[in-house]
C-alpha cells in the first residue's frame, strides 16, 4: 500500500502540471466542444499506455541516450512546433460561445473529427519525450524481485485510467457551455499565449539536441 500511494502520488502530481497533451485536450474542447475531445483524451491515454508498457517491460531502445529515444526528441519537437504554429495560426477562429449548447446528430462530419482528435492525442502523447522519461523513472522504482508481476500490471492499468479519467475531466469542465461562455473573449489570447509556448518547447528541444552544450 505504501509503494502504491507513493507512486499514485507522483503520477497525480505529474498529470497536474499543464503540458502539450493538457493543451490539446483543452484547445479541442474548446473549439470542436467536449464530445470531439473524448478522441483526444482517448488518443493520449493510448500513447501513454505504450510507453507505460515499453516502460515496464525494460525496453532499451527508449532509455535515454539511445538512438530510439533521440529520435522520439526529434520527432516531438518538431510536432511541437507544428502544434505551436497550429495553435497561433487559427486562435479565436472559432465561435466558443455557442459550442456545447446542443449537440448536433453524429454524422460522417463529427466521426472524422472524432478519430481526428484520436489521431491527434495518440501523437501528442508518443512524440513527447517527457512521458518516456517518466514512465522509465517509474517503473525504475518498481524493479526488482520486490514487486510482483501483479502489482506492476495493476499500476500499468492504475496508470493508464487516471490518464484517461483526468483527460475526460479537462474536456468536460472546459468544454462546458458555461465556461465557453464566460472565457469568449480571453480564448484567443489563450490560444496564443500556448502556441508560443508549444513553440518555444518545441525549438528548446530541437536545439538541445543540436548543441547539447548549450
């Protein structure tokens, strides 16, 4: 139970802090509304739930410093660049006010959209380097004859609900009628303000990378 509680703790306090996943989660809700989102959220948890499980089973390949992980840092930061760009590129482009109000019938439209956001979360969450790191640190702490095979599938599954829960949370609060309504007019400078810095995120990897002594 302690070891549990402990890891539950850094894995909660992890999600908690804002990072690209939490912005894209947010920026669908808002401008595709909070059923699109679920795609997103979906997506996301996916592409943790494959480093959760890349974590756990000790694969090499995305350990710091390998040719695997350096290529998931060149990939993300040029993704968020993209996400940078695509975020000041077409803020305050969408009516928030009226999303959320009813939703319309599901047609082909809204089912693209969906997997879209999917496709999207499921990126996101691959492409960034952080996640890797952390889920390596976690399962680090979890090694050894100590800890049952049991108990590491169960904080694999522990882990990928939160993830999952948490996401489906951000959605449903920020794409609520309520909340659109009250921040229709700040959205666009929201949207701006983590387009530069995604951008700026994105640039600091790539650049690490490049000049490692920097």
């Amino acid at each position: 139970m302690e070891q549990f509680l402990v890891v539950a703790t850094v894995h909660l306090l992890a999600l908690l802090s804002p990072g690209p996943d939490f912005f894209l989660v947010a920026r669908t809700a808002v401008t595709q509304g909070w059923r699109t989102a679920t795609g997103a959220c979906v997506g996301i948890a996916l592409g943790n739930g494959v480093f959760i499980a890349a974590a756990f089973a000790g694969v090499a390949a995305l350990r710091p410093g390998s040719g695997g992980f350096i290529a998931v840092q060149v990939a993300g930061g040029c993704f968020l660049v993209y996400m940078g760009v695509m975020f000041l590129r077409h803020a305050g482009s969408s009516n928030a006010s009226s999303l959320g109000s009813e939703a319309p019938p599901a047609t082909v439209s809204t089912r693209r959209s969906w997997w879209n956001a999917a496709a999207m979360g499921l990126l996101s969450a691959l492409l960034n380097p952080k996640n890797a790191l952390f889920y390596a640190a976690l399962a680090a702490m979890l090694q050894g004859p100590a800890t049952p095979t049991a108990n590491k599938l169960f904080y694999a599954g522990w882990m990928f609900t939160v993830v999952l829960g948490w996401d489906l949370l951000v959605a449903a609060l920020i794409g609520h009628p309520a909340v659109l309504r009250r921040f229709a007019r700040a959205l666009p400078w929201m949207e701006r303000g983590t387009g530069v810095v995604l951008l700026g995120l994105g640039v600091s990897i790539l650049l690490s990378l490049a000049w490692p002594h920097m």
